[in-house]
C-alpha cells in the first residue's frame, strides 16, 4: 500500500463552524506533513510530526490545530477560519531523517472553503 | 535558509519533442535530496524523479531525466518524448540529509507549468 488517504476531499464551512481533515498511511512511514496549497503557487508547510509529535509548526494561526493519534493518522483541526484560508490542504508522509530515499508521498488533498 | 528557484513560471513543447525545465537551489549542506514533482489538473503530487546529492551519476526514469551539477546547484529536468499526459505543473524541491530531528521538511520551488501542444 503505497497511498496517502485524505478525507474529505471537498469541504465548505463557514466562519464559526469547527471541522476536521483527516490523514491515513499505512506504509510505515513515521513523519507525516501537513501543508497548505493556494491556487498556481507552491505547497507551503504548516506541520511536521516526527514519531508522533510535533517537531515543526511554522508559525501557523492558532485556528490551525494539528494532531497525531498514532502513527498512520494526521489531523488536522479547523476552528474559526477565515475566508483566506480557503486552500488546499495536502497531507504527506515519508521516512524519518536519514532513513528511506527521502521523498515525501502525497495526498489527493481536500479543496476547504471558507465562507 | 535553503531556497530553490525555478526561473520559467510556463513552459510549451510539441508533442514527441523534447523540453528541459530548469531549478537552481541554494544551500550550505553537503547532504541533501532533490526531487522533481509533477502536479497534474488532479492535484495529486506525484514523485516524477529524485537524486542524492552524494551520488553524481544523473538519476533518470524512463523518459525523464536530470542533469545534477552540484558546483553550480543546479538541477533540471529533461523530458523527452513528451506526451499529453505530462502536461501538469513542474516542482522542483529540496530535502536535507542526515538524521536531524525537525529537519523534514521540504522545500518546493515556484513550479513551472509544462503545456503538451498536439
């Protein structure tokens, strides 16, 4: 199994309401990502969990509020967002530092919307 | 900081013809990872090939190919024969070595959109 599993894929919420993104591997792999992709630019890096704790946040609002349960799952909690935030928002997932042949393995990501 | 450029935002070829897309880093490690990533309509991020900056045999996979010149930090990706199913966004990115904890993180650059023309 080679996949990296988001659900949703799509999701419309509004700017009081709470949500979730959810991640699922299981290849293994002990580092997982999230990051945030605005149309025609680059994936920009929100979170990095290495063995199931949070070894990188960069410097991403408060409303953002990643979690790790176990080793095949990545959250992602949505509390309060704005209409900026509407994006999308890919999951990844790869060996740790030093260990595999480095790449990260993607998501189909869920497209959020913000109202 | 490590950084990774890519200086052609859109790029077109004929179809069977060949095209190189160009990315230049920049870092101060010895130990890194280069990747070159596709990202169709579809969205999805898909792994197109990677080199190991300690290896200097230019990595190649199929119809795809890299030249890595490690002095000049640069590394691009030469697609020949191209077909309409590589028409995506292009991007280049940087990953370093070693076994540091919070050091996981990839670097992507501002991509290059490929157009397949029939």
């Amino acid at each position: 199994d080679t996949e990296v599993t988001q659900t949703p894929k799509h999701l419309v919420m509004g700017m009081t309401n709470k949500k979730s993104l959810k991640c699922e591997q299981h290849m293994g792999h002990r580092a997982m990502y999230w990051y945030k992709q605005k149309a025609k630019k680059p994936p920009e890096l929100m979170f990095v969990y290495s063995y199931e704790k949070l070894s990188i946040n960069e410097s991403v609002p408060s409303r953002f509020s990643p979690e790790c349960p176990n080793s095949s799952l990545l959250n992602l909690h949505l509390h309060a967002l704005q209409p900026e935030d509407s994006a999308l928002y890919l999951c990844a997932s790869s060996q740790v530092q030093g260990k595999g042949t480095g790449e990260l393995f993607f998501g189909e990501g869920s497209r959020l919307t913000v109202l | 900081a490590q950084t990774v450029t890519q200086s052609q935002p859109e790029m077109s070829v004929q179809e069977a013809e060949t095209v190189t897309l160009s990315c230049t880093y920049d870092t101060s490690e010895s130990d890194y990872y280069l990747f070159w990533y596709k990202q169709p309509p579809s969205r999805q991020m898909i792994l197109v090939i990677r080199q190991e900056a300690y290896k200097q045999q230019n990595a190649t996979e199929n119809r795809f190919s890299v030249n890595f010149q490690k002095a000049a930090k640069s590394f691009s990706l030469k697609i020949s024969d191209s077909q309409l199913g590589d028409a995506a966004m292009y991007f280049c990115a940087y990953r370093e070595g070693g076994s540091n904890f919070g050091n996981e993180k990839l670097t992507f650059g501002t991509g290059t959109r490929l157009t397949i023309i029939p």
